[in-house]
C-alpha cells in the first residue's frame, strides 16, 4: 500500500514539476531570445543560388540598371555572361549592353573615377571580387540596411556599413526608412542604444517581398560574377571524390591480394 501511495503521489508531482520545468526554460531564454531580436539584422543570410539561373538572368538585369553607372565588373566580358545565364545574342544586345559596347568587352562603367572621387569623395569599388571578398551574406545585409541619415552627405547611412559614402541607390524601390534603437544596459552598468528595427517612412515601387528578391537576385549575380566557374567547379569536384573513393577500393584489393601470402 506504501508504494502504490508514493507511485501515486509520484505522478500527482509530474505535470506540476513539468510545468515549472518548462517556466524556468522559457524565463532562462528570455536573456537571449532578446539578444537574437536585438542583433537579427547581423544573422541575415542571403539564402541565395547560382544554380538559379533565372535569378542570376534577374541579377544582370538588375546589375545594368542600378549599378553599372557607378561599378564595374573589370574581370568579366559581355560574352561570358550571355554564355552561362544562357542570355541570346538579341537579348543581350538589346537589353544588357550599355551603347556602343560589344559583346567582347569587359563590364566597365563609363563613370569617371575622377568625377566619382569628386562627388562621392571615394572612386566606387569594382565589384567583380566583393562576394568572395566580404561575402554573399555581407553583401546582402548592406544592402538592406540603409536609412535615412540627414548628418551624412548622401543623407543615407548604413547598418553593415557604417559611414559609407554609396547614397541609398535603392530607396526609390524600397521606400526610405530610419533605424528605432532601444537602451540596453551592458554588463558594467552603461546604457548603450540597440537597433531594434526599422520604421518606413514612406512606401517604395516594390513590396518588402518583392525587395528582398530583387537584392537576393542582385546578390546572387554578385556571387556568380566572383567565380564564373564555381558550378563546374563543384561538379567536378564529386566525380574527382568518386574516382579517388573507387581508386582507393581497387588498391585495397590489389593490396589483399599481394599480401595474401605473407599472412
């Protein structure tokens, strides 16, 4: 009778001590449920693919109308863009090159650095490296964070960025916006300002989820541009795995059957 009493007074414990498990878990990650909120801008991934080929054909598009009047792409031609985003020849010709360009030409902008330095205090950077140089992900969260900043010449800053001198090139597509900060107290008893999010302040041409796809895509030809071969790089890759995982195969036999008689 003593122990069913203790079985039974066992389980009357159990959805209580459940309960009060699950509390103490949900208040121990409060701490960084808010951290995660306050630094989700910084954990953005672009999410992106060159295997999407339609969205790199989106990502040149986007590239020739936004960014080639400022950066170049110094390391790669007309030709082998047309080429692997299997762009027509009418197409590119219509659509892509810039007047009196050919097809055998590298990307270049017809801004001059000179006049670059001049009205942005800086010559805009070639861009043909920037994705393996800083990368997918960096790219697109500097894109995506910038906001209305009167102090700055451009009147824009940037999140990932901070202080760059490229104005918001695209806040006609999304819409201008300003960062909402909160006070944080650190561990040494300071107050610091937090970001938060962002506040629209006026209504861009596109959607947030039209934008967000138009950057993905620009990214993503960003990402394509750094290395035009990765795709074949990459296939190759598990056919050179296979034939070193068969090699080593045949020269384990090859090894059994030369030591066959020494064991």
């Amino acid at each position: 009778m003593r122990t069913e009493a203790a079985r039974m007074r066992k389980k009357a414990l159990l959805p209580a001590l459940s309960a009060l498990w699950l509390a103490a878990g949900a208040l121990m990650s409060l701490p960084a449920l808010a951290q995660e909120g306050a630094a989700s801008w910084e954990t953005w991934r672009a999410g992106t693919s060159v295997a999407d080929n339609t969205s790199l054909q989106h990502g040149a598009r986007n590239f020739v109308n936004f960014c080639l009047g400022c950066h170049s792409l110094q390391f790669q031609r007309w030709s082998r863009i047309a080429t692997d985003l299997r762009i027509p020849p009418e197409v590119l010709q219509q659509s892509l090159l810039p007047p009196g360009a050919k097809p055998a030409d590298y990307v270049m902008t017809a801004m001059p650095a000179s006049d670059a330095e001049t009205w942005f205090g800086k010559t805009p950077p070639d861009l043909s490296l920037m994705v393996r140089a800083r990368g997918k992900d960096y790219v697109y969260r500097f894109l995506k964070t910038f906001y209305v900043d009167p102090s700055r010449p451009t009147g824009a800053n940037n999140l990932q960025l901070p202080g760059t001198a490229m104005p918001a090139v695209l806040s006609d597509l999304e819409g201008p916006k300003r960062p909402v900060f909160r006070n944080v107290t650190a561990a040494g008893g300071q107050t610091e300002a937090v970001f938060d999010h962002f506040q629209q302040l006026a209504p861009g041409r596109m959607t947030p989820a039209d934008y967000d796809i138009f950057v993905r895509d620009t990214v993503n030809f960003l990402d394509y541009v750094s290395e035009p071969a990765q795709m074949q790089r990459r296939s190759v890759g598990i056919w050179v795995v296979l034939f070193l995982l068969a090699f080593t195969w045949i020269a384990w036999l090859l090894k059994k059957e030369y030591w066959k008689d020494v064991h």
